[in-house]
C-alpha cells in the first residue's frame, strides 16, 4: 500500500546535516510515509551513513549518475515518490519537533492541494535562531497578492511546503534564486493553499547552500528577474509591494546604466518599466537610495511614473 506523504530529499556532500534530518524523521509520531533520497554527491559520504545507520522507515536511495542541481534534484526525487503527497526536505533542513509531520498530515482532509508551515532560521555559524513563522493575516496579504513574494519571501523554503503530487505546479528547472517563489506564486494563484502558524520547520543557514552562489550576483538574479517577467508579464508589478522587489533589485546590483542592465541581461528582452526605474534611479546618489524613508518615497514617485 502506497504512503500517504513522500519524503523526498535532494542530498549533497553534507552526510552530518543529512543524518540530523533523518534524525528528526526517525523521531515523528506520524509514520505513514516514505523517505526517498536522491544524492548529487561525488562521494559515497551519504551511502555509508544509510549503510551504517538503520532506520526503521523505508528509504529509497538513488545516486543520481551525474549532478542534477537545483531545482532538478529536487524534481527527480518527486518522480521516485509514491504518495499522495509530496514533502520536500533540504538535507540541511530538520522537522522542529517530533509532532511537526502529523500538524501537517492532520490538515490534509481540510481541502488544501497546497499546505505551507511557519519555520525557525537556524544560522549554523553563530547558532542564532529567529522565529520566522508570520501571522495568518500576513498570509492572507500574501495570498491576496501572491506577486508580493518577489519583494519578500515570507513563506520560507521549500522544506515548510506539502503539496499534492497529481498536481503540476512543480519547480521551474530554469530558475535557481527565485525558484521556491516562482513555484508558491503559481500555487498560490491557482490552487486551494493554506497556512499552518506553527515553525513546524528549522531551516539552516550555512556556507554551503546555493542561494550563498546566488545572492546579490547580478548574473543570477537579472537573468532570473527576466525570465520571471516573461514569465508573468505586468501582473508582477502591478502592486507597490511587488515593484518594492524590482526597486530594490536594482538598488542592491548596483545597476546605474542602462547598458550593466543589457550586459547582465545576456540577450534578455529588457522590460521599458526597468530601463525607466534605472534611469531614475541614476538620478540620486547611491547613499540617498539606500535610507529608508527616502527609497520607499523615490520608489512610490518611480512606481507611478510607470503604472
């Protein structure tokens, strides 16, 4: 008989924090699942510690003959799952408590195709751990404005999703640094999604993780920008909120020419409301776009130039 919840996580050269997820499994009162493991390591690290360590739940484990990456990793785990429903779990994720899987079992029967959790951030260099779960009325401006996401990514990592397996909103294989939102904005639109307010998930912050590859990396992230234009069209910035996340795209990149944003494009149709927003932002010095008040009120002015 078929579980009713796949465990599927995408493993890589990690086997401590790998066995600290496991751990945690191990540990849940909700037992009616499978773990399926699909290894992008070129040691055999996480092999051994499967064939060392017992586990009285089923794993599949497959070493992937060459590396998937993100988000393909992730996606090939989903195409070994024999559940109803899928959880993906970075291997440097953990559940929170041994009750974390049944919280969201329990809400399966309610309707949703789509359940997100609240999280802890666990920074792993300092041990600092901050409460990142966001009230429902947080989430239901979220759900209101999926796009939102862009500017702020309040749901979290994929490890705080459950989702159905039959459904087709999976990851974009294109995307690496924007690839969680882009897939909770479509799920978001178009299914019966719900929030548990409980940080049923620790997520670690460490030196491995791609997202420290992609961040603040101008040949990433406008690439992606773009893609995700294209993607979605206007209703990315039809809202203050969700051209906040462009504003500040390329405050951050330092874009000040029209032509480091063509550069960065690599062939990318430019969008006109972009080449406008780095126009006018090259009219205030880097030190003034950067003060709080002051940023918001020259993004408010840039936002109704281009509505």
């Amino acid at each position: 008989m078929a579980p009713l919840i796949s465990i599927c996580i995408p493993a890589y050269e990690r086997p401590a924090l790998l066995k600290r997820l496991l751990d945690s499994i191990a540990k849940q009162v909700f037992k009616d699942f499978e773990v399926i493991i699909t290894d992008d390591s070129s040691s055999r690290d996480n092999e051994e510690l499967l064939f060392n360590t017992q586990y009285k739940f089923p794993i599949h484990y497959q070493k992937n003959s060459r590396p998937l990456g993100t988000p393909g990793n992730w996606l090939e785990g989903i195409q070994h799952a024999s559940g109803n429903w899928i959880k993906i779990m970075h291997d440097d994720d953990w559940f929170t408590n041994q009750y974390a899987l049944e919280y969201f079992a329990a809400q399966l029967d309610e309707g949703a195709d789509v359940l997100f959790s609240g999280y802890y951030a666990h920074d792993e260099r300092n041990g600092q751990v901050k409460n990142k779960t966001i009230t429902p009325g947080r989430y239901q401006s979220v759900k209101k404005d999926p796009f939102r996401l862009f500017a702020n990514n309040l749901i979290g990592p994929p490890s705080v999703v459950l989702f159905r397996k039959r459904m087709h909103e999976l990851y974009d294989p294109r995307l690496k640094w924007l690839v969680d939102l882009e897939a909770y904005i479509r799920m978001m639109r178009r299914y019966s999604c719900r929030y548990i307010p409980l940080p049923l998930i620790t997520m670690s912050y460490n030196s491995s993780q791609v997202t420290n590859y992609c961040f603040r990396n101008p040949e990433v992230e406008i690439p992606e920008a773009l893609y995700f234009y294209k993607k979605h069209g206007n209703a990315c910035i039809r809202s203050i909120h969700s051209y906040d996340g462009w504003w500040r795209l390329i405050r951050n990149l330092n874009i000040r020419k029209e032509s480091q944003l063509r550069v960065h494009a690599e062939g990318s149709q430019v969008p006109a409301f972009l080449i406008s927003m780095v126009r006018f932002q090259q009219k205030f010095p880097v030190s003034l776009l950067r003060k709080g008040v002051f940023s918001k009120l020259l993004m408010f002015l840039s936002y109704e130039i281009n509505r």
